[in-house]
C-alpha cells in the first residue's frame, strides 16, 4: 500500500512538472534562421519555444504572456552535436599519471566541469567515445536528471580494443594496470562479446572499438591495424544485434578499410587515406569523424607521442581534402578531452580551409549527426522538434569562424547562455 501512494505521489509531481514547462513560453527574436537543409535563411528568425519543444516559426503575432529574447543581428541555428568527445578527461599536466592515480570520483567531477563547458559553447548534443570507471555514463544520467548542466550525452562505457592496443593502458611494467573485457581490452570473439555486453550493461548507449594504433598511447606506428577485420566483425553484429551504432577508431589506411567493410557506422579520425580507402567508404555509406582542427593545437606530449602528432599531422590535411571533395559522409567531432576543451568551433573553420563549404560545415553538427545517430527530434529548427538553439552574431555562411564564438544556448527550451 505503502509502495502504492509512493507510485501515486511520483505520477502526480512528474505531470505538474510537465504542466508547469508547458506553460512557459519563449520566443526568440533574431535577424534569421538557418534552414540547414535548404541552406536558407528565414528573415526575421522568431522561434516560438513551449516547454522543450519548438512550437512555431514566424508567427504573425507572438503569444500573449510569453517571455520575449530580442537577439538583433544573430543567425538561430540548431543545437551543435559534437559526435567525438571524451567529457570525463584533458591532456592537462599529469594525465599520463592518471591510470595509476584516479578513481571513478576524479574522472566525474572533471566530467561536470567539461560537460557545462561543451554546453555553453553551443553543443547540446555529444557523443562521449571512451571513459574510465563509467564516470561517462554517470555523466550522462547526470545530465539527464538535471543534476549537472551538460548536453545530451550518448556514452560508449570503456572502449573496446586489443591487449597492448591503443585502447589498453600502456607504458606500464607487467602487472600494473592489466585491464580486462569489462574495462574493453578483449582479443577474439568471446572476449570481444563480453567486453560489449558489460558495457551495454552498464548504460553504454553507443560502441566504440579501436581498429588501429593511435597517438596517445605507447604502441608503435600509430596507423597500424589492431583488431582483424574478423574481429571487428563480431563487435559489429553484436553492436546492431543490440540496436546501437558502433564508432571504431582509425588512423591507418588498413584499418580503416577493414573497419568499413567489417560494417561500422563512424570512423573516427580517419587520418591517412589514400584515394582507393576513400573508395571504400563510398561505397560501403561510412561516416567520417574527422576530429581535424586538435592535430594543429600546440600540445606537451612526451617525446615518442610528439612523434605521433607530427606524423599524422602531415598527412590528414590531404586526407579530408580528398574525402571532402569526394563527398564521404562527415559527422562533425572534435575530440574534446585528447584535445582541447572550450574551443571545438575551430573544428568548423577547419573543416572549411580544408575545402568544404561553410553550409556543409554546420550540417555536419546538424542534420548529418542527426541522421546518422537515428535523433530526428534533433538537428533542425523545425515545428515540433526539441528546443535545442544556439545563436551566433552574424552570417555564419559568410563567416564560419562566429561558429567558435556562440552567443546564447538553449537546451530542452532551457536557456544557458544569453549575449552579454
Ligand atoms: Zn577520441
């Protein structure tokens, strides 16, 4: 009876909640909108936002009652998604060390500072692609239950990848550190299975799998394969077994073709690819994760990780020239947490200087995320979407770098950053 009236109680206060939400009303006031999928601008840009949704766009009269936001001269895009972060870390002096030093409670609480920070830089929706101790999808749940500002967050759990892979923890003596399938170093198929069944247990909402070597790790050649093509197969019909899209790291050509025809929804990085690779990723319908603008950002790196970065570094620019030219899918990301936080607009003026136009440049955020992650409540303003705004001061079309400066930021009709 007791447990009843509890159930009773809970009911009632969740829809005065949503009662309460749905009677406020906002409408912003802007000099345009961006239609992403036209590549129009509507002029003036009013949104009508009730609760969390958009309700209208240029009505002839505003509601009565409702709270007016005048942002004169700003462009209204959709919420930013960032598909490649990693909220819960940085390369901050001593994060080498980390490994051996943090416990769950040090990876979250850098995770709120980092979460309000992607926030209020326009990004309302991210894909968080490898955490420690599951503080990424505490994160998540966090966020979600509006214990901590963040954007909407899908959460890979630990990544999975081989034993003295880039995603093992490396550089230590044997016997320190030796991770397992439940903390994602898993060789063969039922190693593999498990690794991914533990981390969907524990929340994970999206997969990711390291195809290859990678920079900040102690492995050789930074693009050499890891899993075989087989392996990744299993990790691909387990991930789509359990309806969730799967994200493999890759810099090196080989990896990132047999990580293409092993069947993933993203690869991330990309870095080396030669005209047949880009091939591949035509014809198989692969996303792009380009994480481009961080190779160029001044890091301190132990002397063999430097090396790394400057390999790479010399390579990729002609890499996303060719994949953009040849018109390879690109979900914007940015990877936040090996690179810097705070500044993952770059990613757009990088994406632009190396040959894709500014339009196509937004809808890598917008309604390219959207439609590879299956989010349509998501990635366009539009009647009955969820209000997820951000605006910034001018024409972004004609001048991608207002992208790395957003001046106000609505989540869920919620308001988080105004112009000053
Ligand atoms: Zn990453």
């Amino acid at each position: 009876m007791r447990v009843y009236s509890r159930w009773l109680l809970i009911l009632a206060l969740g829809l005065s909640v949503t009662a309460d939400a749905a009677a406020e009303t906002i409408v912003l006031r802007a000099a345009r909108l961006l239609d992403v999928d036209s590549g129009e601008f509507i002029e003036p840009g009013v949104v009508v936002v009730d609760g969390n949704r958009i309700m209208a766009l240029n009505p002839d009269s505003p509601p009565a009652g409702a709270e007016v936001i005048e942002l004169p001269g700003m462009t209204l895009l959709p919420g930013l998604m960032d598909m490649h972060t990693h909220l819960n870390t940085d390369v901050e002096k001593g994060w080498l060390y980390r490994g051996v030093e943090w416990t769950a409670g040090d990876y979250a609480l850098l995770g709120v500072k980092y979460a309000r920070i992607a926030l209020l830089t326009g990004f309302t929706t991210v894909r968080d692609v490898g955490g420690t101790f599951f503080a990424d999808i505490a994160l998540m749940r966090a966020i979600e239950a509006g214990t901590v500002d963040g954007p909407r967050m899908f959460a890979a759990g630990y990544s999975v990848g081989t034993t003295g892979g880039h995603c093992d923890a490396t550089g230590y003596a044997p016997g320190i550190l030796e991770l397992g399938p439940e903390q994602g170093v898993a060789d063969g198929e039922a190693a593999i299975l498990r690794a991914i069944r533990y981390q969907i247990k524990h929340g994970a909402n999206i997969v990711k799998i390291c195809a290859t070597a990678g920079v900040l790790s102690f492995e050789g050649s930074p693009g050499i394969q890891q899993y075989s093509e087989e392996e990744m197969r299993v990790a691909v019909e387990e991930t789509h077994r359990q309806g969730l899209k799967i994200a493999a790291h890759a810099h090196g050509t080989e990896g990132i073709v047999a990580a293409s025809n092993a069947g993933v929804d993203s690869i991330e990085h990309a870095t080396i690819l030669t005209d047949e690779a880009v091939k591949v990723l035509k014809k198989n319908g692969t996303w792009i994760v380009p994480t481009l603008f961080q190779w160029f950002e001044p890091y301190d790196l132990p002397p063999v990780l430097d090396a790394k970065n400057e390999y790479m570094k010399a390579r990729v620019s002609d890499s996303m020239r060719k994949a953009f030219k040849a018109g390879v899918k690109v979900m914007f990301g940015t990877d936040a947490g090996a690179g810097p936080h705070g500044v993952s607009g770059r990613e757009f003026t990088a994406y632009v200087e190396h040959g894709m136009a500014p339009l196509e440049a937004i809808r890598t955020a917008t309604v390219n995320a959207a439609e590879m992650m299956g989010i349509e409540d998501r990635g366009r303003i539009r009647t009955g979407l969820l209000a997820d705004i951000v605006a910034v001061d001018g024409d972004p079309l004609a001048n991608i770098r207002l992208m790395e400066d957003v001046k106000f930021v609505m989540k869920d009709g919620k308001i988080y950053k105004r112009p000053e």
